[in-house]
C-alpha cells in the first residue's frame, strides 16, 4: 500500500480521541497514509457529512456515522456484506450487527455499545453531617438513588451552588433528547405510535419535561448556562467537583479515574439508572461505527483501515479506557482482569446488564435526525421556560408529524 493515502472523517471528542493516536501504527504497517479530512463533535460530524455528499463534494474513504444517523446516510454508504467474510461479522456482538444493518445491508462495522450509568460522588452521600439531615427531611436513608423521585430529591439536597451543583445533563443537541426520551419511556410513554404518529405529548412525555425542568428552572439544582453545555462539558464539571450526580457514557471513563484530570478520582462511585414512574429502567443506547462511503477510492486500503479501527486490540485498547466492547472475547479479556469487588468490575458488571435489559433504541427512519433536532430544541425550550411544557411539546408534535409525513 506505500504511497496510497485515505481521507477519513471522524467523531472527536476525549472519549474518542485516544483511537486515532494509533493510526501511525496502521500507516507503518501499510505504507498507507491516513488524512483527517475532519474531526468533529458528533452532531457537527453528522451535518458535516450530510451537507457535502449533498453537495456532491463528499470524498471520504471511511467515515465514523452512528445507527441513529446511517439510515439518512445509507445512499452515500456501500454495503459490507459482500466484502467482508460471515466470520468477521460474527466476531462482533449480534446486537451490535443488527443495528450496523440497515434494510437487510450491513453498513459499517461496530466500534462501541454507548450506554450511560449514574455517577455519583460518594463522599457527599457518605457524610455523616448530611446523612442525618438528610433523614431528618425526607425520612429516609441518603443514599444512591433508585427512582428518579428519589434523584430529585437527592439533587436537590446535595445542590450548593455555585461550588457545587446537585446535577447536571446535556442542554442540547441529541444528549438533551436522549435524557429527555428515556424519562419519558421509563413513565410508560412512546416517541411514536403504530402508525408512526406523535405519540410523547401525553401525561409521560410532559412528566420527562416538567422533571427536566424543575431540576433546571423551578429546582435550580444545575448550573445556569445548561443550554450551552453538552457532553464532554457533563464530564468536565463532574471531575471538577462541581456536580454531585451526572449519567455518562462509558468512553470517557478513565477521564473521571485519572488524578491528573479529575478531582474526585478516588470519590465518586457508579451505579445503574433509577427507575422510571411505570417500573422501567430505558437508556437512551447505539452505537458508533466505521462505514465506507460510496466515494471511496481505494477499497482494498479501506477495508484493511476498517479491520485494523475494530480490531481485538484496538476494541482493547478503548475498552481500557472505558468503552464497553462489541466483541465478546475482547469483554471477557477485560471483565477476567478486574478486581474483584472493585469499582470497575461493579462498572463492567451495570454496563453488561444495562446493554442486556435496557437499552433504549430509537427508529430506524432515514427522517430520524430531523426528528431529533426538532425535539432537543422543543425540549429545550421548555427546561427554559420560554415555553410552557404542554405548548413545547405540542409544536414538537406539530413539527415531527410534518416530517413524517413529508418522509
């Protein structure tokens, strides 16, 4: 491959990045260099790609896309099946495969299963002084929370701004509707019904806002420029001290683990999502993979960037750092090098039953992300009082029934 050259874009951010640190080594062993034609956080990755194969300028040769995303992108995607053996398949988890697999085509190859936990500070739920009056106000113990009740309650104990805050969740963009979708399924609510129609207007999708929003705005238990924050911000806040309970993905775990980068490095514990109003544990739940555009010019090389990205120790490389493996050996390997006991098995033991039992899925529609973008902005607009709960919810309505019906 000496003297070929792939063009690639990417998903960035700290719970990605340490990946791409490794492609030197693919371009040693290949001769093959590797050009970052773009590195973007993932809703810009996406309006990215979708803007220049629109444009008809898009010249990528592997791209990062997500299930959520690929069935919009499934014209400007080449079908794997025919270039990869069943063997290579079926070393990734089979849950996985099916959502890379779009109308019967597998599109990409699984890189991770994204699935959130609750962090918590457990230096703040072990202080005796709190404890006590923790008991003399609610009359109970304090503690991880179990409902989201209970979260509430807890955040706003626990909340002593500016120094430190009682929660915090993304304010934008699809974090803000996946917090948003997942509250409103575990209250017995649906993003859609049969016939493909609104169906998150009712008394479990203003439940999931009106919650949201006093946490916000009525509650005062997160910091007040949420709207702007995402993410990587979640996180940032969080090892700084400055928040007492978050949910976040795997990824970015060793950022919340490491003293050089997180002030409550030995003081925060995890723990599985609360339980919703109807009984039910959802997390919002998909996953990243590495797909080849039609544009591709040199498929051979791409394919061999493809292998090498998922590879079993790549897969273990990022399962160090946190991310929850789609190939089982990989998963065992890291499960088998665990203290027992410890934090991280507990992590490795949440995120298992989570992806097993609670995974949240949303449709897969090529109108998909002009659904979410309009949610995340009603959505939005309600946490902020700029609308009422029932009105922000009922233009989203209005919206998403549009776009359904223009398909």
């Amino acid at each position: 491959m000496t003297g070929k050259r792939l063009k690639i874009a990417l998903v960035g951010g700290p719970m990605y990045d340490g990946l791409y640190n490794r492609l030197p080594l693919f371009e040693r062993e290949t001769g093959c260099a590797v050009e970052i034609g773009a590195k973007l956080i993932h809703p810009e990755l996406n309006d990215h790609i979708v803007q220049v194969y629109t444009d008809g300028a898009g010249d990528y040769d592997l791209i990062v896309t997500h299930n959520k995303y690929a069935p919009a992108q499934k014209q400007w995607l080449l079908p794997l099946e025919e270039h990869l053996s069943p063997d290579e398949a079926q070393a990734f988890l089979p849950a996985t495969i099916r959502l890379a697999t779009i109308d019967g085509h597998l599109m990409g190859l699984p890189r991770n299963i994204d699935v959130r936990l609750l962090y918590c500070r457990r230096d703040l739920l072990e202080d005796g002084r709190k404890r006590r009056q923790f008991r003399t106000e609610f009359g109970r113990e304090l503690d991880v929370p179990r409902t989201w009740e209970e979260f509430g309650q807890v955040a706003r104990f626990l909340s002593a701004p500016p120094a430190c805050y009682g929660t915090l969740y993304p304010g934008r963009f699809s974090g803000l509707f996946g917090t948003w979708y997942e509250l409103m399924v575990m209250a017995g609510g649906r993003l859609l019904d049969e016939r493909n129609q609104p169906a998150f207007t009712d008394k479990a999708g203003q439940w999931a806002l009106g919650f949201l929003r006093d946490l916000h705005l009525t509650w005062k238990t997160t910091p007040p420029n949420l709207p702007d924050l995402y993410y990587d911000d979640v996180a940032r806040y969080f090892c700084e001290g400055q928040v007492a309970m978050v949910t976040d993905w795997p990824g970015g775990y060793h950022r919340y683990c490491d003293p050089q980068r997180s002030a409550v490095a030995d003081r925060f514990d995890v723990a599985l999502y609360p339980v919703g109003p109807a009984g039910l544990r959802r997390v919002y739940a998909g996953i990243f993979m590495f797909a080849i555009p039609r544009s591709v010019r040199d498929l051979p090389a791409a394919l061999e960037l493809l292998r090498f990205l998922t590879n079993e120790e790549n897969q273990y490389f990022e399962a160090c750092q946190g991310a929850l493996a789609v190939r089982p050996a990989v998963q065992r390997r890291v499960e088998a090098e665990a203290r027992p006991g410890s934090r991280e098995m507990r992590r490795l033991q949440y995120l298992a039953e989570t992806a097993r039992d609670s995974m949240l899925e949303v449709p897969k529609t090529r109108w998909y992300p002009r659904m979410e973008d309009t949610l995340w902005q009603a959505v939005q607009s309600g946490i902020t009082g700029k609308r009422s709960v029932e009105d922000a919810l009922a233009l989203a309505g209005r919206q998403v029934q549009g776009i359904v019906e223009r398909g």
